[in-house]
C-alpha cells in the first residue's frame, strides 16, 4: 500500500497502554453497581473502560461495550442478570476501541447511537476494519455477514433525548475540533452522568499532541458543560465512580497543568526541557503517570495556537517468523530474515487470517503482516497491524 498523509488518530499510537503505576485503581475484577432504579454502572477492572446500562420497558440502553471481548460477554451477562429487556440501543461516547469495540457483540439487533462526525467514520471504515469488527465475537460471525456498523446506527449533531418507558435520556455533545463524536449520557431524574471522556478520575487524562483524545481546551469546555448539570453520580469513562467533585478535580488539574507548562515556557525552555521537568506530584496516587511526556507537549502546542502534530503514516508489508509473543498476542515479533526484531502491535482494528484470535499466535508460525509506521516516532511498543495472515 501506498503511503498515507493523514492525521494519527487512536490506536495508531497506542504506545502508552503498557506503563501503569498502579495507585488510584479500580478491583481485579469488574463490579456492576446500581446507581438508581434501572440504572447501572459497569466499572471495568483495573481502570478499563467503563460502561453505563439504562433498564426501561422498551429495551436497554447501553453506554459503552467493555474494554475488550471477555469484558462484553461479562457486561452482557450481568445486564442478563437485572432484566429480561434486550439491548436495543447502543450509545458510544467515544470512538476509541475500549469504549465501541464490544459493538458487533450487541449490534444487530440493537441500533448504534454515536455522534455525526462518528458515523462519518463508521461509513468511510475499511474493508479490513469491517472484517475485524465482525470477527471479533466468533459466537457472532453469522449475525453479522454482509453487515458494518454503518448498516444499523443512528447519529446526532448535537443533543437528542431518547424518552423510553416514561425515561428521560439526553444525550450531549460538546464541540472539539479533534476529538471526534465524545457523547456524555445524562439522566436528569436519576442525577446519573456518564461523563465521556473528560470525566477521568484519579487518573491523569490521556491527551496527545496529534489531538486524537482532544486538548486540554476541549477538556475544560466539556467539564463546565457536565459541571453545569451537577450531577449526584459520575460514570467516567475510566475508573472509580465519581461525582461532580471529581469533574471539579480535574478542572483544578487541566489547569494547574496548564499553568505550569506556560510558566516554562515563560521562562523560555526549549519542548524537550519542558517535558523533562512537567510533573503532576499534586495527584500523585492517580493512575497513568506514562501520560505525562505527551500532555505537556499537548499544552506546549495549545498554547501557541497550534494544531495538533501530523504524523505521515506510511504502510509497510513484512514475512517472517514469529519469534516472539506477549500479553495474549497484543504484541509479538518477527524475524523477517535480516536477522533484526519487527515488533508489532494487534488493535481492535487489526484483521487477522489463518488462526481464531490473537491468543494462537504462537513462536515459530510463519506470517506475512502489513503494518503502519508512523513516521518520525519511536515505536516503544511495536508498529500497529493492518492486517496479519498466519500461515498454517
Ligand atoms: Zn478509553
């Protein structure tokens, strides 16, 4: 394939995931809690994403679709434990693969609701995207043939209210630039928020200088927005369960963040000395401390009036032999026969041929991958897979 000049979004630079400090963190195992009457909150483990349920007698409705596929299943299972309504609508407030991936599991026969600039997405998703996407849930390959996401959603420009069952749900979009289609889920009756992405707690918020996850900009206009609703329980989009102090809290935080970083530049440091010194010791049992390098370079850039980084993507193809394999396939190696390593990197994106999953990947098959390499980044973790055939 060609290469491709287009702005990073997520997963393409997923080399964060990896360092955790493990402090402010949700249990080993995820916890289905009740918020108000049919209303649910799924708290992912260990700070994964988390997921909202709304019981009413004309079906489900459900915010977000778990962190990854065992996840989904036990989301299900547990919506199966509170009520006999089927899932019908599926509301995804942010288009990154912890938050949507678990949708082909739900739909069809639920609809998807996501934001216009989403679906925009949904519709201009490649052939091996799509194959990912029905593939990830072998229990529902047949559901699915023929089918995309774009075959069964709905999307909003800005603010729809779903009235199910003598329910009030409204559904709330605040403008970024670069941070696609984030939709918070407001329940006025019950006092409920499931806040997006803007709503972290205890953790430090995972911006980027490509914008993919928003600015810290973004960040303080949808807070004020969820603030202004003062809400009496906040499902953010990772970690503990909150309130509106939490929201607060991380207002505090965007802008002491900020401060600091002006302060630096102020003093006329150079990026790389400016990254070198941030620290955030002020919430320092929150989560995800590997944030910092990229959040300073994020505010480096807001500051300026600058957008976000553009990163050329360029798409490569390898052969070789798997020679290395770690956290269930998320990450392997290669030898491609001039005796240097190739680490790749499986999304939720990727689309993979010759075995069931990930988790066959094994030392010693012989595979033929195409990957994506960002131009000019240190690939930490390994080089994103497009796709990768396994040959058997
Ligand atoms: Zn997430």
């Amino acid at each position: 394939m060609q290469g491709l000049l287009r702005l990073a979004t997520a997963g393409f630079l997923a080399f964060l995931g990896l360092a955790a400090a493990a402090v402010a963190m949700t249990g080993e195992k995820a916890e289905f809690v009740k918020l108000a009457d049919d209303v649910y909150a799924y708290v992912g483990k260990r700070n994964d994403a988390n997921a909202m349920v709304i019981v009413t007698n004309q079906g489900v409705v459900l915010v977000d679709t778990g962190n990854n596929q065992p996840d989904t299943r036990d989301l299900a299972e547990k919506i199966r434990s509170v009520t006999n309504q089927p899932v019908r609508w599926v509301v995804i407030s942010q288009y990154h693969g912890d938050h949507f991936g678990g949708s082909p599991y739900f739909t069809p026969p639920a609809t998807l609701i996501v934001h216009d600039r989403v679906a925009k997405e949904l519709r201009e998703m490649k052939p091996y995207q799509i194959k990912s996407w029905r593939k990830r849930f072998p229990e529902r390959t047949a559901a699915l043939e023929g089918l995309a996401p774009k075959d069964m959603m709905m999307s909003i420009p800005d603010r729809m209210t779903l009235n199910l069952g003598g329910k009030r749900i409204e559904l709330i979009y605040v403008d970024d630039e670069y941070n696609i289609g984030d939709l918070a889920v407001w329940l006025p009756d019950a006092g409920v928020l499931h806040g997006a992405f803007a709503a972290y707690k205890d953790r430090h918020p995972d911006i980027r200088p490509d914008y993919s996850h928003g600015t810290t900009t973004t960040m303080l206009k949808q807070l004020e927005a969820l603030i202004a609703l003062k809400p009496r329980v906040v499902v953010p989009a990772h970690g503990p369960l909150g309130d509106v102090r939490d929201l607060q809290a991380m207002v505090d935080y965007v802008l002491l963040a900020r401060q600091k970083v002006r302060v630096m530049m102020d003093k006329g440091l150079p990026l790389a000395e400016i990254i070198k010194q941030f620290h955030m010791n002020e919430f320092r049992d929150w989560d995800r401390t590997s944030h910092f390098d990229w959040m300073a370079e994020t505010i480096f850039r807001e500051l300026q009036g600058l957008g976000p980084i553009r990163i050329k993507i360029v798409d490569r193809d390898a052969k070789g032999v798997i020679t290395k394999v770690t956290e269930e396939g998320r990450y392997f190696s290669i030898d491609s026969g001039d005796g240097k390593e190739l680490r790749l990197r499986i999304g939720s994106d990727s689309n993979i041929e010759g075995i069931a999953d990930r988790t066959k990947l094994r030392v010693g098959q012989k595979v033929v991958a195409s990957y994506q390499v960002p131009e000019g980044f240190n690939p930490a973790l390994g080089y994103d897979i497009i796709e990768v055939t396994v040959e058997p």
